[in-house]
C-alpha cells in the first residue's frame, strides 16, 4: 500500500526557477547644453589639488570633469581612441560656459603637445576672456592664441553687481540695467562717430550730406528730416558705405527710444545732431622726438579684458583679435599694455577691427616703449595716410640741424641707456644718436635712430609693408 501523504507530495508544483541576473546598462553620458553647469561657481580645490594630468588635454579635461561630477562639454571631449594630440585646439561658432573655461585653467599647463589655441565666434564675455588669460601661466606651452569674431558687450560695473545681488525690489534691478544700456548705448555711439568720419573725410556734415542722396537725391534739406524706418535705415547706410547691420541697427534703435519719440522713425539730422554733441579728444600730429617719461596709462572693461593677454607675465608669442570689434578705447588699453611689453610678444594682429587714426596715435606710443614687436597687423581698418604717417614717427630716421634740440634728446638716451643696463636689456638697436660732420663752414647733423629692428605694417590689408631703418 502506498504510503500517506505519497500522493499529496506528487500534486505539489515544482519550486520555481531562481528568478535570472538583469543585465546593468551601462549608465548614459549626459549631453552638453549651455546652463548645464551654472551651479558651478568655483571648482572643488581638493578635487584640483589631487588632480594628476597625463598630458593630454582632451583626456585630462574628460577626467576632470569625471572627478568633479560635471557635464564636459563636447568639442572639448575625447572624439576618437589612438589618435596622437593634435598641436592646435581649434574650436568654432561653439559657446564656452564657465565651468568649462575653469576646467581650461587646470589642464592646459599641463598639455605640452599644444602650441596654438584659436577660439573662433565663442562669444566671449569679459568675465570668460579674465579666466582664460589666467590659464596661461608660465608653465603653459601655448605660444599663439587667436581670439576671433568675438564682440565683447560692457558688463555691470562693480557697484550695479553688487546692488543688483543684494536687491530688495525689482525696481533697483531695473535701475542698475538702465545704467548699464546707457553706457552702452553711449559707447556705440562714439564708436559709430568715429567710423562715419574715417569713411568720409573725418567730417559728419559729409558723411550726413552722402547719406542724404540716398534719402531724396537732389533735395538735401528735405532729406535730413525725412524720417526714416529701420528697413529704410539699414539700406541707405550698406549702399553708401557698405556698413554692416550689426553696427547700424544698435545706433537706430538708441536713437529711436533715448532721443526720439520710439515711433520706429528716425531722421538724419537726429543722427547729426547727436553725434555731433558727443565729446572728443583732439589727434595731435606732432612729431615728438622724445618719448614721453612714463608709458600711457589708459582703463577700460572690455579693452583690459584683451590687453591682459599681452601684459608682463603672458608668455604668449603670437596674438590674433580678428574681426573682434575693436575700437578706439580697446586700443587705449591695449596700447597701454603694449607700452609694458611681455618679453615673448612678436606678433600682433588687429585685423579687421574699427581701428582709426586717433588709435593708430595710441599704438604709435606704445612702440616708443616696446622693442621686441616685430609684425603688427591692421588690415581692412580704417587706418588712412594720415594714420600710417603717424605710426612711422616713431620709427626709423630722423634727421637734425638744431644743436639744442639734439643735446636735450642725448641727455634723454643717456638717461634711458643708464636705466636699460640696470634692468639688463639690450638698448642699442632701439633709439641712439649720431653726429656727422658737415661740409666746411655748414653745422653738423645728427642722425637720431628709433626701433631700427624690422617691423612688418599691414595698413590696409594688400600685403605687408616692411619698415627699416635706412637712413
């Protein structure tokens, strides 16, 4: 007989299988978008401090951003395995955020196979052009850096900063962004000033009186006052002297909403009469054979952003800004920094910009100070003869009959050749005076020599043109 309980053991189910090990997907690599990384104000200093580079920057940058828990952004990753690193980093028309410039700040020294480094339409602000000049310490092997397509807009001052992050009401907000379109706006203006005057004979009236002939031709009195839309606007100004939009659109809205009644209709002589009150420093021609006691000092947000790239400290050898909108106050503070020169600059292009004769005055004493530029770049500039002439002075020979004039420039050298050995620099080739007898009876003739070392001009964009010394 079978046993109890044998049957009621048969009808059990079987036990069921152990349930199967799910596979881990491999966890998702977040994609780079800009705001992605705003949290960030600073990076972890334990995190950097502990950092070990090997030398590349695409790997270090991908390991970094790994230790600091951040989203790397794409043209700065990795692309592909087993490739040697390339000696340029190039990238184009790709917005930079600020965790990505910090990160620049930690790997960069340390990634010796790279010699040129071209950020091309990043739209860099004055804050991120700060973080990436401070990346470039001695240690880095970057020796060209090109800047290009990169117009720079007037940040908040320190004060309206500060208000603005300890507001209370939106009202104070608005007033601090009030200010600053203010400022903005009066800076296009000068800017806009000084490129009307350049095209047209340094004169407003004749640029105004060009302008009007597109307005109604042969009816100049009318044309000044016909109000105009900014269609209207933008095409007079390309037919006349090929301007572009994005400097002639700003200028029509500034004159629309801070000096007309915001109706979308501006007329010419508001234009004039506007440009013509802004205030002006007058260009001096003079030739001035003794450099001035001390360098120029000249301040200004958006040009100090540029001219840190060429101070005392920046072991860069070659400069581009191309295409970067620089005018007249850019170039005061680059000029004073060119006047402080880094002992490695070689070459700088300014190509492109809205450089003028009053700025070429800038650059031009600059190079009383600085003898180690040997390429300066001002192609498709508004640079005339008048500005070339200028640039020249201090350059090359000059040729002297007065005798009191020549001992005041003598003692000037000595002086200047004392304090140069104290700082053990070479002087010789840079200003000295001779003096050649003359024929029986005739006084002599001094021969004063500025920056003989050759320098390479390129006023107006068709080829370069080499300045000697040749007497």
């Amino acid at each position: 007989m079978p046993k109890k309980g044998a049957k009621a053991k048969e009808d059990e189910p079987p036990p069921p299988d152990p349930p199967e090990e799910e596979e881990e997907e491999p966890a998702k690599r977040k994609a780079w978008v800009y705001g992605i990384n705003n949290h960030v104000e600073r990076l972890s200093p334990e995190v950097v401090q502990a950092f070990r580079a090997n030398g590349h920057l695409r790997d270090d940058y991908a390991l970094l951003c790994g230790q600091l828990g951040l989203v790397g952004h794409h043209e700065l990753m990795p692309s592909a395995k087993g490739l040697p690193p390339p000696k340029e980093l190039n990238l184009q028309s790709c917005l930079l955020d600020r965790a990505s410039v910090l990160m620049l700040q930690v790997v960069l020294p340390s990634s010796l196979h790279l010699s040129s480094l071209r950020l091309s339409g990043c739209a860099l602000d004055v804050e991120l052009l700060t973080l990436l000049r401070q990346a470039f310490t001695s240690e880095t092997a970057v020796q060209t850096l090109h800047v290009e397509w990169n117009r720079v807009e007037l940040p908040l001052e320190e004060s309206s900063r500060a208000t603005v992050k300890e507001a209370h009401h939106w009202s104070e907000i608005d007033e601090a962004e009030r200010q600053l379109e203010h400022r903005r706006a009066r800076r296009s203006l000068v800017s806009f000033r000084d490129e009307l005057e350049m095209l047209q004979g340094d004169s407003i009236q004749k640029a105004i009186q060009q302008l009007s002939e597109k307005v109604v031709p042969g009816r100049p009195s009318t044309a000044r006052i016909w109000p105009m839309d900014l269609q209207t606007w933008i095409s007079i100004f390309y037919d006349t002297f090929h301007m572009d939009v994005l400097d002639c659109e700003p200028i029509f809205n500034i004159l629309d909403s801070d000096h007309g009644a915001g109706d979308g209709l501006v007329p010419l002589a508001k234009l004039q009469e506007v440009l013509e009150a802004l205030p002006r420093d007058e260009i001096s021609t003079e030739e001035r054979l003794i450099p001035p006691a001390q360098p120029p000092e000249f301040s200004d947000e958006i040009g100090n952003a540029f001219a840190a790239f060429l101070d005392k400290t920046s072991p860069l050898e070659m400069l581009s800004f191309r295409c970067c909108n620089l005018s007249r106050p850019e170039v005061q503070a680059i000029s004073a920094a060119l006047a402080s020169p880094s002992p490695h600059l070689r070459a700088l292009n300014l190509w492109g910009n809205k450089i003028c004769d009053r700025s070429v005055k800038y650059l031009a004493e600059a190079l009383e100070f600085n003898f180690g530029l040997q390429f300066l770049g001002l192609g498709r500039n508004y640079v005339t003869h008048v500005g070339l002439q200028i640039l020249c002075q201090v350059l090359g020979v000059t040729h002297l009959t007065d005798k009191a004039v020549a001992d005041k420039i003598l003692k000037s050298l000595k002086a200047t050749h004392r304090s140069s050995k104290r700082r053990r620099k070479l002087s010789e080739h840079h200003r000295r005076m001779e003096m050649e007898e003359s024929a029986t009876g005739q006084p002599p003739i001094w021969t004063l020599v500025r920056n003989s070392r050759m320098m390479q001009v390129l006023p107006f964009g068709f080829g370069p043109e080499t300045l000697r010394c040749r007497p």
